[in-house]
C-alpha cells in the first residue's frame, strides 16, 4: 500500500448555495419582504460577530449563472455549530425565498506533502493560522469540487508517495505564481461529501481563476489525475449590495 499523505484539518467549512424565489419574493406583501430583509440582515451580524471573535468566518457572494444565486461559506470549529448555522437560516423569514441550490461540506486541509522533516507544522504560526482563516473579502469568489483519479492506468491513490510529493511540488510554483493574485482555500470532503476536495479561490480579478485553472491543466497532477465538478463564480455582496439585491 503506497504511504497516505498526512493532513491537518482545520475549520469546517459549509458552501451553502441558495436560489432566490423571485416569484415568491414579489408575491410577498411587503411587510413579508421587511421581516425576510431583517431577519437576513441579523443573521449576516450574527455571523460577522463570530467572525470578529475569531470563532468562524463568512463569505457572501452573488453567484452568476443561474446554477445558484447567492452562496453562504461559513466556516466553524465543529460540525455541531455549522449545522446550527443552517438550520438558523433555514428557520429565518428570508429561508422561505431562498432555496436549496447545492452544498458542499468539506475541512479546511492542508497536506504534508512540503512540508519540512522533522519540523512540527502545528508550531509554524503560518500554517495553524491558514487552517482557521478569516475568509478574504475580495470582489470575487470561484468554487469546485475535484477529485484525484483512480483508474487503473492512471490512479493516484497507488502512487508512491515520492512521486506524489513531486508532483505536488510542481502543483505548487505554479500556485506561487499567482501570490497576492488569488487566494486558495483546499478543504477536504471525504468522507463527508461527494468529492475529493472543494476547492474555493479568491481574488479581485475574476480573470485570474482562469488563467490559473487553466494553466494548473497543463500541470501533471491536474492534466493526468484531476477530475472536476461544477464551477461556480460569484461577486461579493457587502450589506449595501445585500439592501440593492432584496430592494
Ligand atoms: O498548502 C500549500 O500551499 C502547499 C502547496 C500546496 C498543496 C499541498 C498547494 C498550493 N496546493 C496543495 C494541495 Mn493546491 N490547488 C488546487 C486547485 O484546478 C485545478 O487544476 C486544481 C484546483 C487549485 C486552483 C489550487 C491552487 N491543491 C492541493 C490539493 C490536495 C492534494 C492532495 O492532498 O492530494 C488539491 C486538491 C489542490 C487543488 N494550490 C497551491 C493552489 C495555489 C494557488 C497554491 C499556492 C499557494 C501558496 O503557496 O500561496
């Protein structure tokens, strides 16, 4: 058996992508629409404060493309407390306009695949901050679940950990190249959803998640081994776009 890459796992994370019922929506009498804004409005500063405490961490964004509306990433220390983020929501007035679209749930994760002998992660400051991050706040915000191949001629899974780690290295200049360009977030879903990883990009110019994604294709582990879900591309909602959207 080829020699399991170890992981640090961090907060759970919970994309929770949501349709707007716009039917319903201009239907509601607009005493309706005023308790689904309120309520909204209270649970994003519920969320905020936990943010500011450093217990979780929200992303808004508005998703385009009609796969989704809005997506809600929430990120907690337990599975316990991001099910009660959910369920919070789903009993709000504004739960009532906001359907179900997709989820994810996944950990944040980070692998050992560079990391260096005999050095202690958990002690590099950098590295036990990366797995709590508080979520950028930049313009844009891409998400997808991916999976490594298991094939029989191509299966990662039985690779030696060596080739692994080279593999891995390459995947990461590449990755470097784009520093202060786009922020990634990998968490881990097995186990718990039906991908391998979620992978959530962040940056303030949407171009940049295609030239990185498409340039990581030509790189061996995404190009021999990567297998992808659905995309998603969203542009952040601050609270004053948040008021524009629901007006
Ligand atoms: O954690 C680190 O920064 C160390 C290097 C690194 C690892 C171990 C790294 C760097 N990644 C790692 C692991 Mn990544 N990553 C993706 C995708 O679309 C595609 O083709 C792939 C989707 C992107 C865009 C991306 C970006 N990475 C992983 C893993 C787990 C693999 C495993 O355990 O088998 C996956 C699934 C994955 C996928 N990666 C980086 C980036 C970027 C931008 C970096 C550089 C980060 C930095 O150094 O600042």
């Amino acid at each position: 058996m080829s020699e399991a890459a170890q992981t640090l796992d961090g907060w759970y994370v919970l994309h929770d992508f949501r349709t707007i019922d716009w039917t319903a929506w201009n239907d509601a009498t607009p005493e309706e629409r005023e308790a689904a804004r309120r309520d909204l409005f209270a649970l994003v500063n519920e969320w905020e404060e936990v943010e500011g405490r450093k217990e979780g961490s929200l992303a808004l964004y508005s998703i385009v493309g009609q796969k989704a509306d809005l997506v809600f990433m929430h990120l907690r220390e337990t599975l316990q407390e991001l099910n009660a983020v959910e369920n919070k929501f789903n009993r709000s007035a504004f739960a009532r306009f906001a359907k179900p679209a997709y989820s994810y749930v996944s950990v944040v994760e980070l692998s050992n695949y560079m990391g260096q002998p005999g050095v202690d992660p958990m002690q590099v400051p950098e590295i036990a901050a990366r797995l709590k991050p508080i979520l950028p706040k930049t313009n844009h915000i891409c998400f997808y679940p991916m999976n490594k191949r298991r094939l029989l001629g191509d299966n990662w899974y039985m690779l030696p950990m060596e080739e692994r780690k080279a593999m891995m290295r390459s995947h990461g200049m590449i990755g470097r190249s784009y520093a202060g360009k786009v922020k990634q977030i990998i968490s881990g879903s097995v186990g718990f959803d039906d991908w391998e990883w979620g992978v959530t990009l962040f940056s303030d110019d949407s171009l940049q998640f295609k030239k990185l994604v498409y340039e990581m294709r030509f790189d061996e582990v995404s190009a021999r081994y990567g297998e992808f879900g659905a995309f998603y591309v969203g542009i952040r909602l601050t609270r004053d776009g948040l008021s524009e959207l629901l007006k």
